[in-house]
C-alpha cells in the first residue's frame, strides 16, 4: 500500500515513463498512477515540458501548517535522468 509508508523513513526512486499514448508515474518500480493521454484534450502532454521540484506547505492536502509540522524540511535529490 503506497499511501501508508512514511516515505521520510529512506530514500525512494520516483520515475514516469512518458510515451506518446501515456504517462506513468512509479516509487521504487511499482507503479502508482497511469494516465491516457491520447484524447484531443490531452494535447498539452504532446508538448515540451520542464521539470519543477517543490517543497510545498499547506493547501488543500494535506493542510495549513500546525504546531506539530516539523520545520525546516529539505528535499534531497541525488540525480535526475532523462531518457529520449
């Protein structure tokens, strides 16, 4: 179950295998989402992209700040690669 592991315990490799018919997003070699993205309105997935890294705080999921949220928090990333 994905969901319920504290992904903070160690160190996880996040890969998406993008194709021309849809994206796939994986944690250590399991896949966790699949999109189709060959309907019309898809078409922005066609295009060229960027990627963004983000730590984010609050919004929607899973919510504002509190006393308990543990500050500061870091993202480590130990290498991207991009496969064509």
């Amino acid at each position: 179950q994905v969901n319920s592991l504290n992904l903070s315990d160690e160190f996880h490799v996040y890969s998406i295998i993008w194709d021309s018919n849809s994206i796939k997003w994986y944690r250590d070699d399991i896949l966790y989402h699949q999109i189709d993205i060959t309907p019309a309105g898809l078409s922005e997935f066609h295009q060229p992209f960027f990627l963004i890294f983000n730590v984010a705080v609050g919004g929607n999921w899973p919510g504002s700040p509190n006393s308990n949220t543990q500050f500061p928090q870091k993202m480590i990333v130990d290498y991207v690669r991009v496969f064509q």
